[in-house]
C-alpha cells in the first residue's frame, strides 16, 4: 500500500523539486520508505507502506534490464501465481513484493496486464524502449488516481493536493463539479473540483505516448447472462468464492485485523478471517451514545461467537471538531456524515494493526440498501394512468388547509410527481441531496449561469441507460457500482484509512465475487421485501441469526439530532458567517431558512446542511489555504 506521484514531459527536463514535493505531500500514505526515478521524459515517484516483502519491496522497481519501470498504490493478491507463471517463461525476480509482477507481465502482455490482476491497485509503468507512460486503476477504484495536463506535462498522484503542489497549474475550480457535489455529496469521475485535473475512471487505462494520450476501459460487470443452476449450489458457490477472496486478501507481513460494524457483510469476513486465522482475529467497531445508531451490541455478538479479539470507540458529538482534517485529507468537497465514524475507527484500528478487512460491497453485489426494495416498489406506479395519479393529486392539493389534510395534500402531490417520473429518476431521487428546484433556489445567479445546460442528474441517467441489466434490482446495483461506489464509498474509506497508515481490503470487492453474483437471478437476491435472501441462506449456520434477521441500519450518524440540541449553533456559525459569501455559489437566504426549518422540528434538513458544512469547510481549508507545502497533509 503506497501513494505514487509523477510526471510525463516528452519535451523538456523533469523537475526533480517538484517531484520531490509531491511526493511528501502524500507520506500519510507511505511513512515507511520513499522513492524515486527521473530519466529524460519522466519521473516517478511512491511513499511506501511496507505489507510485503518490508526489507525488498520499496519503490520504484524494474525489470531486468532496467527498461521497465513501475510504481504502483495497493495489493495483487495473485501475485503468487502469476510470479510463477513468469518464472517458468524465463523472467528472473529480484523481490518478493507483488509490485515487481507488473514489470514483468508488462513485458509480455503490455497494457493488457490489467486482464490478469485480482487486487486492488493504480499504478505507472514507464516503457523506456517505447518512451510511452502506462496509468492504471483496478476494475471497481478501490484505489485513486488522479492527473492532468499542462502544456505537453502529465502530471499524475494518489491524491489531489500532490498535484496541486505544482505552482504551474492551474486552479480554477469546475463549477460542474460543485454542481454535482450539492447533488450526489462527493464529486464524480471523471471530473475534480479542480478544473484542470481528472480522475481516471475505475477499470481503466490511460496509455501516454509521444505527446498524446488516450483512455481505455478494460472491464465491466455483466448483469445481463444469468446462472440456471439451484439455490444449494449458488449458495455453495458464494460460499467458496467468499471464502477464497478472504483467504488471499490475509496475506500480511503486518498485524491484521478486520472492520466489524455488525452487519451482515463484515460478519462474513470475520467469520471466513477466523477460519482461516490460528489466533484469535483482531476486530473494531464504532458506537454511539444514540441507540438508534449504536450498533456495537450486534458487533459484540459476533465478536463473541468467533472469540476476537475486540476493541470499539464512542464518537459523540465533540466528534465534529476534525471537520477540518477531514476538508484537508479528502481535497475535494466530500459529504457523506458516515466518513465522521470511519474516520476514527481507522485511528483507533491503527494502534493495532497495518492491514484491516472489511466488509464493503456486499450490499452493491446482493441489493443490502433499502433503496432497492423502496425502488422496485415504486414500479407499481407505472402500472397507474397518468391523467389518474394526477387528478387525485390536485384534488388533494385543493382541500382543506387542516393539519391532517395538509399532511395528505403533501403526500399526494408528491406520488404525482413520482408518478410522472422515470424509473432513473426515481432512483435518483433516493440518492440526491439538493434536487434541481433546491439548487436553483441556492445557486447564486452568476453561479447558474455559469452551468449553462448542465445538469449533475445526467451523471445517473447515463449511467441507467449504459447498463447491462434486463432486471430493475439490478439495473439499479449497477448504477450503484458505476456510481455511488467509486464516488462515495472507495474514497471514504481510502482516505480515512490512508489518512492513518492503515490498508483496507474488501473481500466482497474481489472481481470474481462480484461477477458471481451479477450472474445470479435478481429474485434470489431481493425477494418482495427481503434483500440479499441467496447470500442470508449461505451464511446461515455459521454467521448468527440474530445478525442475519436484524433490520437495515447503516453506518449512520445521529446529525439531526446533534443540530438540533448539542450542535444547535454550528450550523448557523458556520454557514451565516459572513465569510461565506466570498465563496460566491450560495444565496443566503435559503440556508437560514433550512436552518430555521430543521431547529423547528418541521423538516430534516440534516443532510443538506452537513453537505453545506463541508463545503463551507473546503474552502476554508483547502481553496483558501496554501496549497503548495513540503509538508504531509494533517
């Protein structure tokens, strides 16, 4: 587990400086050991955390004959057997670091190397024969990636603030991208905050070479072939591939440990982890003093049942203090409140252990979010005429002006609306935070003009219409995964996670998993309003049932509870500062009135004002702050 850094200048010398202060802007990421390789044309750069091969593994590394060059962030877990396989095709090795399998499969299979990789990782191959620079990023982006250009340069880092060492570029920020932001609570690829730098998409290869560069994407989920086999066999079949992604993702020369919230998915792992573990597995769990959110008795039972070795921390509300760390370590406005919890488990799992799985896409892969069942329900309306749905709206809408018949007017009118929308939208509506009547009534006016057409939906819409599924559940895991899980809950975690020294592995993340189970029937993953039923039957027996049954819950945090008594003044500090208005996106007054609307009781405007909050943040620390520092990110 690394942080890589370079550049790419076919016309002119590197600047070694620059390098250099790149690459200690992301030491969080690689306090062990740092490295670099200048050549005409190139520079490469890595901050290493050393997990394999601790005394041969640091970076860059090459091939034989030095023609080859490679820095890469994350892990080959078939690194083994592909090492082998290289053996015998005559390659010769000079570690056991799973980093030096890239150079040499690149040697035989060029930028097609990516094919063969099960692991997590984003990587640089420099081909000095060739004088062209290879950028890569694993199939689902559990590892980040970002570049840009300026003039004939390439720059490329794990992070954005090592990019942005670079007093050159330039640091317009993209209005599109703060658009999308109000919308989804991070911003999504391929775009930045930043308007001169992008992310490289997951699945994804970005080959450079004489000047010009292209794009190419190398992998996505079918949900369009399905398996006809029986339920036994599925459940066997998830059990052994869940089982087998566990099992190589143990690979440390490091403690170890597991993420263990007390949900089904990190159940399953510390089950498989314990049994594949000869001393009892090391888990960490995050509660907090508002039962509706604590989750650490569920946690506590499992910990129980597989005799870990058990430890939690309670986050109150005092938590909000690292707001501004968390503006610095993401670089880009990020919104989701459960990176408050994430962020201090992974301090707390730190003092423990190097390596911690966890149970991340379980819910992408077997339909775990209350949105789908919400989703699937809602098709029904499609079955109802339009002029009917309506009709009965607008006669709700012009009854009485009662409490009791205000609460139905409103109900109705907005089944009317969802009625009249389409199945993307819909869904859509579950993921948004500002629709677009709230942005444009936020928005200040030169803020809109500047989006001209532009709209952040789109960015969902197009993902609907690209995917491969026939089944609604599906279609809607899909957009999920093109989405929400490279967007949100990867950078979440990698960010958190990194910010400490720590790695993350995600079992239910392995590619072969995850194909596994876009084979299966949609029916056998949620059934009318049970989710993930094929992957319940087959950990029944070994994960208790009491964690198998239990209700949804999320790794929520009680924010609307906190602003309204404990916290009831930040918001209003923060956001009615006057300093706010320098930003120049936002009108006032609609965040006093979302302020005055949530204290009251009347609507849970929680969400919106955290994804104000940070923003407001951003800009405080990041935008307004000097960017260029020899120093690692705090």
């Amino acid at each position: 587990m690394c942080g890589i850094a370079g550049m790419y200048n076919p016309r002119g010398p590197i600047d070694e400086e620059l390098l250099n202060r790149m690459c200690r802007a992301i030491e969080h990421r690689g306090p062990d050991s740092g490295g670099t390789h200048v050549e005409p044309g190139v520079g490469l750069g890595a901050r290493r955390l050393a997990i394999i091969d601790i005394e041969g593994g640091d970076q860059p590394i090459f091939n034989e004959d030095g023609t080859v060059t490679v820095v890469m962030n994350g892990e080959i877990y078939n690194h083994v057997e592909l090492r082998q396989r290289l053996l015998e095709r005559g390659h010769r090795f000079r570690s056991r670091a799973d980093t030096e399998v890239l150079v040499h499969l690149y040697e035989d299979r060029g930028e097609r190397l990516v094919d063969d990789l099960r692991g997590m990782f984003a990587f640089a191959i420099w081909d000095g024969r060739r004088r062209c620079l290879v950028l890569g990023r694993d199939r689902v982006g559990k590892k980040p990636l970002f570049w840009a250009q300026r003039g004939p340069v390439l720059l490329f880092a794990s992070e954005l603030r090592s990019l942005l060492q670079d007093r050159e570029l330039a640091r317009d920020l993209d209005p599109r991208a703060i658009d999308a932001y109000l919308t989804l609570q991070y911003v999504p690829h391929p775009m930045s905050a930043v308007r001169s730098v992008r992310k490289l998409p997951p699945a994804s290869v970005l080959r450079v070479e004489h000047g010009g560069f292209n794009v190419r994407r190398y992998w996505r989920l079918d949900h369009s072939q399905k398996l006809d086999i029986g339920e036994e066999e599925l459940e066997e079949r998830i059990r052994a591939e869940l089982r087998e992604a566990t099992r190589i993702r143990l690979m440390s020369e490091v403690p170890l440990g597991a993420f263990l919230s007390g949900g089904i998915d990190s159940s399953a792992v510390v089950a498989a982890m314990a049994e594949y573990s000869h001393t009892p597995v090391k888990t960490f769990s995050i509660g907090f003093p508002d039962r509706d959110f604590d989750e650490v008795h569920y946690a506590r039972l499992v910990a129980k049942r597989f005799a870990t070795d058990h430890h939690e921390f309670e986050v109150r509300p005092e938590a909000l203090s690292i707001i501004p760390k968390l503006a610095r370590h993401y670089g880009e406005p990020f919104a989701d409140p459960s990176a408050i919890p994430t962020f201090y488990l992974a301090e707390l799992t730190s003092r423990h252990v190097t390596v911690a799985l966890n149970g991340d896409g379980g819910d992408e892969s077997f339909a775990g979010y209350r949105r789908y069942i919400r989703g699937r329900r809602l098709r029904a309306l499609d079955k109802l005429p339009t002029p009917v749905s309506g009709a009965g709206a607008r006669l709700l809408e012009l009854a009485g002006k009662g409490g009791q018949e205000r609460s139905l007017r409103r109900r109705a009118v907005r089944l009317a609306e969802v009625a009249a929308m389409e199945p993307w939208e819909r869904y859509a509506s579950s993921l948004i935070s500002f629709d677009r009547r709230q942005r444009d009534a936020l928005l200040s006016d030169d803020f809109r003009r500047s989006l001209g057409s532009w709209r952040a939906e789109g960015i969902l819409a197009n993902a609907w219409v690209g995917s491969s599924a026939q089944q609604l559940v599906d279609r809607m895991m899909e957009v999920d995964i093109e989405t929400y899980l490279p967007g949100d809950l990867l950078p979440k975690v990698d960010i958190a996670t990194m910010a400490h020294s720590l790695e993350a592995r995600s079992p239910f993340l392995d590619h072969v998993l995850m194909e596994l189970a876009a084979s299966l029937p949609a029916k056998s993953k949620l059934d009318g309003a049970t989710s993930k039923r094929v992957l319940k039957s087959a950990l029944r027996g070994t994960v208790p049932d009491e964690i198998l049954d239990r209700p949804k819950m999320g790794f929520g945090v009680p924010l609307s509870s906190w602003f309204r008594h404990e916290l009831r003044e930040f918001p209003g500090d923060r956001l009615l500062d006057p300093s706010v208005d320098r930003h120049g996106y936002l009108q006032r007054a609609p965040i006093e009135q979302m302020i005055r609307e949530h204290q009251a009781g009347s609507v849970d405007h929680s969400l919106r004002l955290w994804v104000l909050l940070q923003l407001d943040a951003w800009h405080r620390e990041v935008v307004e702050a000097p960017i260029v520092s020899s120093e690692p990110v705090r």
